[in-house]
C-alpha cells in the first residue's frame, strides 16, 4: 500500500502525471494542436484541485487519524501541534515514534513527511481525478482496459490513504465529489476546444472496413 499511495506523493506525483499524459495522447490521437489544448486543460484540472485542496485545508483544519493517535497516546495538543511550522511538526512526530518498535520504519517517515491537514485529501483528488478523466475521455473511445485498470490504481491509492492513517472517509469521498466536478467542466472544454472525443460515423465505419480487409 505504501508504493500505491507514492504514485501519487511528490515527486512521484509528476512521473505518474507525465505518463499518464502521453498514455492519453497515444489513446485518443488528436493533432498537435488539440493535443497541446487537451495537455492544457488536463494540468489546469490538476492544478484546480490541488488549490482547491490546499485552501479547504486551511479553512477546515482537520487533524489527520495518525495525528490524532499520537496526541492521545503521546499526550500532544493536537492545536498545539498545528501551530508549529511544518519542519518542527515533523520532528515532533519522529520523536513521539522513535521507539515505537510497533511501527515500521518507512510508515515512521512517512508520517512525518506528512503532517499537514486532513480534509480533503490530495492525493485522492489526484488519482480520483485521473480515473474521472479517463473515463471522460477515454471511455468514448472504447478504451475500456485503461480506464478500469486506472480506476482500480484510484481506489487503492484511496484505500492506501486510509490504511496509511492519512485520511478519514470523509475526506475521501468530498475529495472525490470535489474531481467529478472539476473534471465535468474539464470534459466540457475539452469536448469543446479539442473536437469530439467518442468516435464519429465515418470513422467508425473506417475501422469496420480496415477489419474486413485484415
């Protein structure tokens, strides 16, 4: 589950992102110029949600389900603890686990790398979105295996977040209600500016032809 959820954790966040790019440009095989519209687009739903996570965040300011532990376990002021900088959060929470020999050590790390807000959570807007793209995009044009497979690597990142201590359910589910509509008005521009996405008459009728021939 950890592996899962680092397809998505900077800055395995951007390869998972550069690749996923080029498989929907080889998928849909759009011309130069609706390819870089589509690439536009698609950074720009990214980056939407990572603001909109980040700005909720900061309003709600819901300690993550590891954080809470520690705090009732450790006895730490769960306000108190917020109120410091990142970094010194960070040593706070390697210091409350150095001797915890029940924790693995890369799940130590990774909570210390992690001390922000819970709700929502980012890395479910990350993959939610990408699943929710493909089937936007890619579902028309019958590329069924990709979307499935992107929608099981969503749900395993989400149920990763959980596992990880991360995230409550909540913040799954607004985080995935919060994609739907990004990625709504992002298929709608995209519908717009780059063409039709799901296959025309003619062209299926091309690939009917090409198959009789073979």
């Amino acid at each position: 589950m950890f592996w899962i959820t680092e397809t998505v954790t900077r800055p395995w966040g951007v390869l998972t992102s550069a690749i996923l790019c080029g498989w929907f440009l080889w998928c849909l095989r759009l011309c130069l110029k609706p390819a870089l519209v589509l690439l536009a687009i698609v950074s720009l739903t990214l980056l939407s949600g990572q603001y909109v996570k980040s700005t909720i965040k900061e309003h709600v300011q819901e300690p993550r389900p590891y954080a809470v532990w520690l705090a009732d376990r450790h006895a730490i002021d769960r306000q108190q603890f917020y109120a410091h900088k990142r970094a010194e959060r960070s040593e706070m929470v390697r210091a409350a686990v150095v001797n915890d020999s029940q924790i693995p050590v890369w799940l130590k790390q990774h909570w210390a790398f992690e001390t922000g807000f819970a709700f929502p959570s980012g890395h479910t807007m990350f993959a939610a979105t990408w699943a929710l793209l493909g089937v936007a995009l890619l579902w028309p044009r019958r590329h069924y295996t990709s979307v499935i497979i992107m929608m099981g690597w969503a749900t395993a990142v989400m149920a990763s977040r959980l596992l990880l201590g991360m995230h409550w359910p909540r913040d799954l589910f607004v985080s995935t209600l919060l994609s739907g509509v990004l990625v709504t008005l992002a298929a709608i521009l995209a519908q717009r500016l780059c063409g039709p996405l799901s296959p025309q008459p003619d062209e299926s009728k091309v690939k009917q032809h090409e198959n009789r021939d073979n």
